[in-house]
C-alpha cells in the first residue's frame, strides 16, 4: 500500500452519550473445500466478539490480514450472517441469531464504503443510479430520491449534474467520494468504511479522511473505520479494537492502545507497521 499521509492534529469529536451501536458475542465460521474428495476446512472469523459505539465516536478496527476485522464489518453491515451473536442499533435490534431476527442491509441505517471505489460502483450505471440504489430499495420515489441524491453528491464535494455521468468519468478520489455518497443517501445513524483510503494516492487519502470527519462532525454519524494504517487510526480515531485470528485482543482510548499498550500482540503489530 502507498505510505501514510502526512497528518495534523485534528480535535476528535464528540464520543460520549448513548450508544449508536452495540454487540456482543459474534461468531462465524467459513466452510471451504479445496477439492471434491477433501474434507472440509473451517475458519473461524469471528469468536465472539463483542464491541459497542457512541454517537459521533470513530472506532478503528485494525489487525492483521485474516484478523476478522473485514468479516465484522460485513456482520455488521448485513452482508454476511454470523452462526451467533446479536447486534443492536440503539433500541433496535438488528440481528440475534438465537431468536431468528435479522434486519436486511437495505433496513438497517448502516451505511459502507468500500476499499475499491472503482469495483464497488457498478460502470454501467449513472453516478445517480449507484447513489440512489438503496433509496429505491427501501420504496423511496424516484422523484424524491433525485433530490436526495443531488443533495449527497453536494455533500462529498461533487455537483449535482455529476448525477448523470459515470464512474469511469471521475478519478478515483471521485468515485470514492461516490461511494461516500451512496453510503450516506439511506441517512445512515452509523457508517462503516473498509480501508476507505488504501487504494487511494496520498494527498488524496487526506482529502477523504477529512471529508469523513467533516461528515461526522455535520451529521453526528458514528463511524467504524477497517483499516491496517496506523496513520490513519492516530489522525481520525477516537477509540481502537485490535483483533487476532478472530478475537478482540485489546480495546481502549486511541493514544493509550498506540502508546501505552501491555498486549503483546498489539505491541508487535504496532512494531511491523510503520509510524509517523
């Protein structure tokens, strides 16, 4: 991946009050085969995992490849179902496995940015389509959600009028900030990016970095932010998650886990990355 951007300090927001989100006991298990005679491989991706997040608080998930970290974030998000596990957004339950509940990701006020902004949009739509898709899923006019899409495209920086024209069009700083704009067209109360900046040049990664907090800060959403940049986690996060082969190993305030950590596997993760 390219190098971290150069950072300034930024004054976090506001992480205190009820809570946007909360989990606990989060499990799941891959099945695969690497042949038609072999026996089945399971990997366990998530064991349960517990996290919660307060209004307008960015939380950092960071680990290793294959730390679970991408899984929760699916989990959350509705595109993967967990085997255990419940997941709430204030009073709202979203997911427990035990009951057989489970809000479909179109119904559940989460929003996601994906870390390729070129794969994730769909190139033989319009950017409005790619905006507006969830809009329709939820039974939004068309005509309401033309006006709900100009206003998001106005919010990440693009102009109303890009709503015609195609991702191909914009450079990849551009079509992430449409997948931005797509993930906050549901009105989202919480938004999950998945290494939102690692595909990106780095003066464009502070531009988008600086955007989500200027959203944050605009909208109070909360924010789970995937990443393995901790570059980033220091410039934008209020609180980090540190998982392992599935587990949270760690959690805390973000300069006491970065600066101050026991844990061993946190110390040495810090100790392979490199620092500002």
């Amino acid at each position: 991946m390219s190098s971290s951007p150069t950072m300034t300090e930024r004054p976090p927001g506001a992480a205190a009050g009820a809570l946007a989100l909360e989990a606990a006991g989060l499990s799941k298990t891959f099945v695969s085969r690497t042949g038609l005679w072999s026996e089945p491989k399971s990997t366990r991706a998530l064991i349960e995992v517990q996290i919660d997040l307060r209004k307008s608080e960015i939380l950092a998930i960071v680990g290793e490849s294959g730390s679970g970290k991408s899984t929760l974030g699916r989990v959350i998000a509705g595109l993967e179902k967990p085997d255990a596990g419940w997941l709430r957004a204030g009073t709202t339950t979203l997911l427990d496995v035990s009951r057989g509940e489970f809000v479909p990701p179109a119904k559940r006020g989460i929003g996601m940015i994906f870390q390729d902004p070129t794969s994730s949009l769909n190139g033989r739509m319009s950017v409005g389509d790619v905006v507006g898709e969830g809009l329709l899923l939820r039974g939004q006019s068309r005509r309401h959600a033309r006006e709900q899409i100009a206003d998001m495209l106005e919010l990440v920086g693009l102009r109303a009028r890009d709503m015609e024209r195609y991702p191909h069009e914009f450079s990849g700083g551009q079509r992430q900030r449409i997948g931005i704009a797509r993930a906050l067209a549901i009105q989202p109360s919480v938004l999950i990016a998945d290494e939102a900046v690692s595909s990106l040049d780095v003066s464009v990664q502070m531009q988008v970095l600086n955007l989500i907090l200027d959203i944050r800060d605009e909208l109070g959403l909360a924010v789970i932010f995937i990443t393995h940049n901790i570059g980033v986690v220091e410039y934008l996060c209020d609180h980090v998650v540190v998982m392992s082969q599935g587990e949270v190993v760690e959690r805390g305030p973000t300069a006491r886990v970065l600066n101050e950590s026991s844990n061993a596997y946190t110390r040495r993760l810090l100790a392979a990355v490199p620092r500002l």
